[in-house]
C-alpha cells in the first residue's frame, strides 16, 4: 500500500501542476480513494517438479572380464553414473576371481554389475549380492540367471538391425542363420523382426565349428545375406575366416557384431553402443532398488545400435 500512496501522490501532484492556474471546485465530500490490487496468481508446479530425484545408488562393483575396449568401454560409461564404485579387472593376475568376490562379500558393495562371461560366472557363483551381467552371449548355455541375477542383452535390437540392413541394402529378401542348439529364444526373436521387414530367414542350429562351415557352404547358395551371430560355441577364428571367404567369392554380404570384422571382409556391422549397455544397466539396478529382484525381467534388452561399413567409414547410432 505504501508504494500505491506514493503513486497517488505523485498523480496528484501532477494533476495540481497541470492546473494550478484554475479555480478549484468545491468539493463537497472527500473521502479516500479506495485502490483494490488483483489477487496473487496461485502457484502452480509441473508434474515434473512435484517428482522426487531418485534415491542415491549403493556402492557398486564392476567386475570386467579383461580390459579389453569392449569392456573397458562400459565400466568407464559406467562411472559416469555412479558416485561409489569399484573396478576389478579379473585379468589382473593379482585379482583372482575368489578373492575378488570375498572382498566384495565383506564390504558394503550393494551390487555386483559384471562385464564379460568369466566376470559374470565368477559373479553369478560367488557374489552375496545382487549380480547384473552384460556382454555375454551365450548366458543360458551358462546358466547364469540365478535368483540373485539379472542380465543386459549382449546384441543391439534385432529390429533395429535388419532396419539398418534393409535401409543400405533394400534388395536383401532371405537372410541364413547359424547358431548353436538351445537359442530358442533368440531364434524367435529374429523370426519377429525378420516378418516386420519382410525377410525370409533360413535357421540352421550346429554343434561344432566345423559343422557350421559344412552348413554354411550348403546353405549360401540359397540366401542373398548371412546375419552372424557370436556364437563361440560353433564358431572359430579359423572357420570365420573361411566363411567371410566362402562369401566373397559368392558375392553373399555377411552382417557382423563388430566393427573391427569389417577388414576381414563383413559387408556391415552392427553392435552395441557402450553408453547404451552402461544406461541399461543402471535403469536395471535402479529396478533392482526400487522393486526387488524378483520383480525385473530376465534379460532387459538394449535401446541403440551402432553402424558401420567399409563404404561408410561414419558411424550411425539409432
């Protein structure tokens, strides 16, 4: 109210100079002038506002197989989202599995994330705390989902993947398949994406490295791709190398999971994206906080992928 007075006063004083040259009116009954101000805005807050920051994680391990980039990639993503944290590179010939794991056991570590498949079944076997693997492939095969685990896909969409292919190469129509016995469920999961992009997918399951280049060889002459998966069950670095050959020389491009499979002579790549497999996991341990393990699903799979060829020496991540 002060400030509306001092408003009026400087009106009036105006008003008085602009007419102090005439008469005043009498003015019979004067009383204050009553100056009502709208009422304050009500405050209002966005849903986003009213959402609390989620509570802090607990201390975690990160257990790497090896420092290879592949993994060393994901650890130094990780970092990025965590406050406490500790590394342990089982490559280290002074950080034995078992000791490791005692270690982490005896400390106040609230998950274990482990990176690669010695890490994940050192892990999975011997942590007393929650476990989240990623970089493993062939987890079943290992029987690494346990009560006290979860894991990351080791591969980027399915989907995604035959999108990228499809859109560099349209004329791709009937794709082969070589995998080892018991991926059920990676199986059906390529059949889903394989009949969103209209693809006929040819599916052979093998024992043994050399069976796979024996069906191979059956098997290039009735299919214009071949989608590699890493299976080291039924692969070797020997019988890579003489599929990619065996395709070249049939002109059949060859999709593989590694962008350094390029100069071996693989038409296209197309793998995970380390920030990616870092995001995941940590939405996973989140769940695991918030939920329980029980309630976060076996396998939560990845978001991005990650694009490349000879060709096109740029990389697309989607």
């Amino acid at each position: 109210m002060l400030r509306t007075g001092i408003l009026l006063f400087a009106a009036l004083a105006f008003a008085g100079c602009s007419t102090q040259y005439l008469e005043p009116e009498p003015v019979e009954n004067t009383r204050p002038d009553v100056v009502f101000e709208p009422p304050i805005a009500e405050i209002t807050s966005s849903p986003l506002a009213r959402i609390p920051f989620p509570p802090p994680l607990p201390r975690v391990a990160i257990v790497l197989t090896n420092s290879q980039p592949a993994y060393a990639d994901v650890a130094r993503e990780l970092a990025g989202h965590l406050k406490k944290y500790e590394i342990y590179d089982l490559s280290d010939a002074g950080q034995v599995p078992i000791t490791v794991m005692r270690s982490i056991n005896d400390s106040d570590t609230g998950a274990v994330v482990a990176i690669g498949l010695r890490a994940a079944r050192s892990s999975v076997a011997m942590a007393e705390k929650p476990v989240v693997f990623s970089q493993v492939f062939n987890y079943r095969a290992h029987d690494l989902l346990q009560e006290n685990s979860r894991g990351v896909a080791a591969l980027a969409p399915l989907d995604a993947q035959l999108a990228a292919w499809k859109e560099l190469d349209p004329t791709v129509t009937r794709i082969g398949i070589i995998v080892g016995t018991g991926s059920d469920d990676l199986i059906a999961d390529a059949r889903r994406a394989a009949d969103r992009h209209g693809i006929d997918l040819l599916v052979r399951e093998t024992q043994s490295d050399q069976e796979t280049l024996y069906v191979f060889r059956r098997i290039i002459h009735d299919i214009d791709g071949f989608w590699l998966f890493p299976d080291s069950r039924v692969l070797s670095a020997r019988v890579l190398q003489q599929m990619l050959q065996e395709a070249s020389r049939q002109q059949v491009p060859v999709a593989v999971p590694s962008e350094s499979m390029l100069q071996l002579g693989a038409k296209i790549s197309m793998s995970t994206v380390a920030s990616d497999i870092a995001a995941t996991i940590i939405r996973v341990l989140r769940e695991i906080q918030v939920s329980g393990l029980a309630q976060v699903p076996p396998i939560t799979q990845l978001s991005e992928i990650r694009v490349a060829t000879l060709d096109t020496p740029q990389v697309v991540e989607r």
